[in-house]
C-alpha cells in the first residue's frame, strides 16, 4: 500500500471517530418547588433497614451488617461485624451526623464523614430543595440540585425511583451511588463510591 | 382448679428461679480440674450454633446460624449459613475468610483483637478457660450449668468486651452458651447445639 491511502484511510477514522458521534446536551429546565423524588431508601417511623454490607477504604476491608433504623427525627445507624463486633454506631439528621461509638482502629474523620455522608443520600428527601434543575435522557430523567455547603448532586430517576446519585464539590471529591429495587419500595442493592479516600461500600439487603 | 394453678405458678417460678439462681462455686480446685479433664479429653468438637447479636442503641437482635468445627490445637472453622454465608478459618495461625465468595487471608499475630478472639473461642470450647492470666475468673453453678464468669485486665480487650459468661452443661462438661457482654449494654449470645465429640474431621475443614 503507498504512503497516500494509508494517510487518507488513518485521517478518515480519525474523522469518523472524532466528529461522527453527536453529543447529546442536555436541555436543563428549572423547576419549582423540589423535585418529584423521594429518598431511594424510605423507612416508616421506627422501620428499620438491614444490609450485608462490605466496606474497602484505603486497602483495608471491613464486612458486616448495617442496621438503619428511622427514630423519628433522626435515623440511627450501626455497623456491626458478622462475628458480633460493633465498627460504630451514628445518628443522622438533615444537619450531619454524631457519633455514639466508634471502634479505635477505624475512628478516622474523613471516613466517618463519607459514611455519613452517602448515607444521607439514600435516606435525605432531596424533594425539599428548591429550585433544582432537570433535564431528561433516553429513560432516565435527571435532577440537579446543589447544597448549601457547595454540594453538588445529580440524581438519575428512572420509574420513579433513583438509581444512580452523583455528588461533586471539588473535581476529585466525588461520592456515586448506585441501587438496584428488584420491584420492592427499597433498594435491593447499593453501592457507594467515594473516591476522595477511596472507599467503596456495597451493601445488599437482608 | 385453684390448688392446680397455684402450683402450676410455684412450680414455673422456681424453674425460672433455679436458671438464673448462680451460686459461687464453693470448691473451685474440683470444678476446676473436672473442666480441666475434659478439656484434656477433648480433640475435636463439631456443632451447630444460634447468635443473637443484641445492640442496644438500635433496640434490635441480629440472628445468625452455622456450623462450628474445633480441632486440637488451634484449628477452627466458623461458617455462618443464615442469614448470609459467611466463613472464617484459622488454621496455624492463618485467618482466612470467605465472604460470600470473595476470600481474604491474614496472620492472627498481626491482629491483636483476632487474636484474643480466637483464644477465648478455643478456650471456651475446650474448657480451658480457668487458667486464664488474661482475665479474672469467676466461677459460679445452678442445677443445669457451671458458670464461668471473665473479665479482661488488659484494656485494649476490656473496651471491647466488658464481661464474657460461659455455661458449661453440668452433666457433659461441654460448653452450652456464651454471653458477650460489651461496655454498652450489648452483647452475643451463642449457642451450642448438636455437639458431636471427637469424631474425625476431614482436614479440607480448615481451609476455603
């Protein structure tokens, strides 16, 4: 083959793939008041959630079951290992979070602070907020809405429910979860990402 | 009909009475020895087991239940079948587990909690807890049960266990339950049943 038609047939796949695939914007309309979806996890007042759960953070590997347990105004959570050894214990409310016990070994703020924080997406309204943005792609519909602390989150809705939330403040601090319903009202499965420590827990229902 | 149910009330709580009705055992050297012997006489253990995990905070009890294999001197395996399988293996100090597939392997020197977990377990199955210089012993009986009461005296085990209660069946000698209680008002209780003494245990047990 001469040198020419190599060129010409590398330049047209390059073309081909650099300017053949459209991107597909999304037209972001506001809406008010919040939007029209719930928490992906909904207890009833003193309902209680349980979940198998395996943690990753920086190499190290915590397994066990959550327990998620709605006390009115708060939501008290516990992780507790198979074998009977309590990792800690924590209330959540809309404002942050306390913690009741915490075993030394794993008493580290930054992971608390995640934990805490992905545990509020699944079980904070996000219907509340005001003002939040949507925008709709192939099934799924997408909601925008940002946090007063700088917060920024996506939530993707399909049927109704949220499978996937995205959360940004800064370009590394970014927190995913994603949930599986198998046709019941709370997730079957959960999985959450944070990679500014690098923490990933995945959680199946018991 | 009066006389049959206030009989049927004295006689209900005097058995609930003797359950709870511990007693310091007043001659420790012959209990002791007597678990002693049996903990000699022990080689291998195999049982079903029942945990409730009771976590105050929460106000909730956690059920699990599995199988329990113990081999002189150090090998166990700990396998949970409800409601998640879930097993853990020591095995020459090696901990290897395998949580619903996925495995894990680690040196018990390397844990310091692990491994006086491990110890009170093999303790407790073989009986040989009374010479413990880790904690302090206490020992105590009702009709049914030997009671040996543990408290730890080094704090790294103490903020995670407060007290541990072991029930040694008074006829067998063979451990019945344990009671974890933790500083928090939470415990574990697990359970012993099926026991079968010093049958073989294929070596496969003690690996994944």
């Amino acid at each position: 083959m001469s040198r020419f038609p190599r060129q010409f047939l590398a330049f047209s796949i390059i073309s081909f793939l650099l300017f053949s695939c459209q991107t597909h914007k999304l037209i972001w309309e506001e809406e008010q008041p919040g939007p029209g979806i719930s928490a992906p996890l909904q207890l009833e007042k003193g309902d209680r959630a349980m979940y198998k759960a395996n943690l990753e953070v920086f190499r190290n590997n915590l397994s066990g079951v959550f327990v998620i347990l709605n006390a009115d105004s708060l939501y008290k959570v516990g992780f507790v290992s198979e074998m009977g050894v309590k990792f800690f214990d924590m209330k959540i409310d809309e404002d942050g979070y306390e913690v009741v016990y915490c075993m030394e070994a794993i008493n580290r703020k930054p992971l608390l602070n995640s934990i805490a924080r992905s545990l509020q997406y699944i079980l904070e309204d996000p219907g509340k907020h005001d003002g939040s943005f949507y925008a709709t792609k192939s099934n799924d519909t997408i909601y925008k809405l940002a946090d007063n602390d700088g917060w920024k989150r996506k939530y993707f809705v399909e049927s109704g429910r949220v499978k996937r939330i995205e959360a940004k403040k800064l370009i590394r601090n970014r927190v995913f979860l994603n949930a599986g319903y198998n046709n019941k009202n709370q997730p079957e499965n959960i999985i959450f990402l944070q990679r500014g420590i690098r923490m990933r827990i995945e959680m199946n229902k018991l | 009909m009066k006389t049959f149910f206030a009989l049927l009330i004295c006689f209900l709580y005097v058995t609930a009475y003797s359950q709870s009705d511990f007693r310091p055992v007043s001659d420790i050297e012959t209990v002791g020895s007597k678990l002693d012997n049996m903990a000699k006489s022990l080689n291998t253990i195999q049982s079903d087991f029942h945990q409730e995990k009771y976590m105050d905070f929460l106000d909730v009890t956690l059920e699990s239940k599995g199988k329990f294999w113990f081999q002189k001197e150090n090998s166990l395996r700990w396998q949970y079948t409800e409601p998640y399988n879930y097993i853990v293996i020591v095995n020459d100090g090696v901990v290897q587990i395998s949580d619903d597939g996925r495995n894990q392997e680690f040196q018990v020197k390397g844990n310091k909690i692990f491994e006086q977990v491990n110890n009170i377990i093999v303790a407790s199955m073989s009986g040989d807890v009374i010479d413990n210089d880790d904690f302090d012993v206490k020992l105590f009986e009702n009709d049914e049960y030997f009671l040996v009461k543990l408290k730890p005296l080094k704090k790294d085990i103490s903020k995670v266990i407060h007290e541990m209660e072991m029930y040694f069946d008074k006829s067998s000698l063979h451990i019945s339950k344990i009671i974890m209680n933790e500083p928090n008002n939470d415990y574990t209780l697990i359970r012993y049943t099926n026991r079968k003494i010093n049958e073989p245990i294929p070596s496969s047990v003690f690996s994944l």
